[in-house]
C-alpha cells in the first residue's frame, strides 16, 4: 500500500481530525483515509469511462449507441 505524508497541516484541522478520529474509534491515519475515501467516491465531476460502461451495461435503460449519438447532437456532456 502506497504512504502519504501530510506536511504543515495546521493545528486546528490536526485538533478536528483528533477528535473526530478519537469518535470513531480510528487513528488519525485511518481517519484521514475514511475521508478521502469518502470525498473521492461522492465526487462531483463526470463519470470514469468504466461507469460509463457499467452503466451502460447495467442500467435500468441500456445506454445504446443511438442514446450517445442524440447527446452529442443536442452537445450534451
């Protein structure tokens, strides 16, 4: 597993992140990956072309080509 090392992180975000480690019962390294976790999986931007292609082949309507051709006539993202 890849490290990460934070490096002058202020002493309030340190204090929060204690407390809300001591809270969860974690250490401030699990803690600090439950967040990240969380913020990349509840992301905002466009889906990866693997959702895409999830959705594509799981979803309640099928994403066929025809769909992906009227959106990128009507220059839809």
């Amino acid at each position: 597993m890849s490290g990460l090392l934070i490096k002058e992180l202020p002493k309030d975000l340190h204090r929060r992140l204690r407390l809300r480690a001591k809270a969860s019962h974690r250490s401030l390294g699990r803690e600090a990956l439950v967040i990240i976790q969380e913020a990349l999986n509840d992301r905002a931007g466009p889906p990866t072309l693997m959702e895409v292609d999830q959705l594509r082949q799981k979803g309640a309507q099928p994403l066929t080509d025809a769909i992906l051709e009227a959106a990128r006539k009507d220059r839809r993202p």
